[in-house]
C-alpha cells in the first residue's frame, strides 16, 4: 500500500519537474532544485535496488509464501523506512518548485508589463516597413512593366505615392521617422517620448 501510495507521489513530482523545467525560472534557485532533485533520484535509485533484491530473496524460495522470514521483515521495515523518508524529501521539493513556480511566472508577468509598450512600437515599426516595402515592390512592377501599363496608371501611382495623405509612401516615411527617433522637440521640452530611442533607454535603466 506504502509502495504505491509513493510510486503516485513520484508522479506527481515528476510533473512538478517538468512544469518548473519548461518555465524555466531565475538562475539560482533553479540550480537548488536539481541538486535537490539528483539527491532524490539517488535515494529513489538506492530503494529501489533494495526492494527488488528483497522481491528476489521472497522469489528465491519455492517455500516463502508459507515460511517467514526475521530478516526479510526486517528487510522490509528498512526499506518502508526509507520510502517514507523519499516521500517526505519528496513533499520538501515540491513546496520548494511551487515557490520557484511561482517567482517564475511573476518574473514573465513582471517583463510583460514592463515591455508592452516597447512591444507595441515594435509592431508599429515593423507595419510601418512592410508598407513602405509593399510600395517599393509595386513600383519595381510598374518599372518592369510600363511599356504595357497605361500612362494614366503611371501618373496615378506616382501622385498617389506622394501625395499627402496616411497612405502615401511620403507619410509612412515621416511617421516611421518619428516612431524611431521621434520630433526633436521632445527633448527640449521635458516631455516624455513615445518613440523607439526613449523606450529602448528606459528600459535599458529600468533593468539596468
């Protein structure tokens, strides 16, 4: 009964093991739980090769199920012994792996907050690009194929490209300038900047 009742407590453990090892928290204390984790594996190892060679002495003898054995009881009582004593290094580590659990996903919450915003300016640059990019690759159409194109279609790309409007590739340029570097006038007057520069030095600081 003992046996099993540990053989579901080492499975338990072992997802603990597996859970701690995907999340993959701080440094040090990840290094305390597998040290812990080899001395149990030890000891689990070692109760292990006494129970079978106690399974072996029983089986030895056609005899054993009549016949007890002092030294096999006694054999037995080690052995239960220690099973208890892997089971409660057992419940010792997995308080630990809830606790290092736990700092791990406040330390991924913690990053998360902290960059979100840096995050989201990156998606805005990276948007920024793929359109500019997308204007670019028509244009090298329109190049390739003008002798086929309308000269209308020409002149209506080109007016569109530069005219002043959210679409244009004139706009995108600007608005990919300021999300980079920002106006200039951030600076001088004390204002707090929304642009890639200012988040990547605060950030920078923050967990410098």
């Amino acid at each position: 009964m003992q046996l099993r009742q540990f053989q579901a407590k080492w499975a338990t453990f072992s997802l603990w093991l597996s859970l701690l090892l995907l999340l993959g928290g701080q440094p040090t204390p990840t290094e305390a739980v597998i040290e812990d984790v080899l001395d149990i594996i030890h000891i689990v190892k070692e109760v292990t090769t006494g129970v079978l060679k106690a399974w072996d002495i029983v089986q030895s003898s056609p005899l054993a199920a009549n016949i007890e054995f002092p030294l096999m009881r006694e054999k037995q009582r080690k052995v239960l012994q220690r099973l208890k004593e892997v089971s409660r290094q057992i419940d010792e580590t997995e308080a630990q792996h809830s606790q290092y659990v736990a700092l791990a996903i406040e330390s991924v919450n913690n990053f998360i907050s902290r960059n979100v915003p840096l995050m989201a300016k990156m998606n805005e640059i990276s948007d920024t690009m793929n359109r500019i990019s997308s204007r670019y690759q028509q244009m090298q159409n329109y190049e390739t194929h003008k002798d086929k194109l309308e000269m209308s279609t020409l002149i209506t790309f080109a007016e569109w490209t530069v005219s002043p409007n959210a679409h244009s590739v004139h706009h995108l340029m600007d608005r990919l300038h300021l999300t980079l570097l920002g106006n200039g006038n951030d600076e001088k007057l004390n204002s707090s900047s929304g642009n890639l520069l200012t988040q990547l030095a605060a950030s920078y600081e923050m967990n410098g």
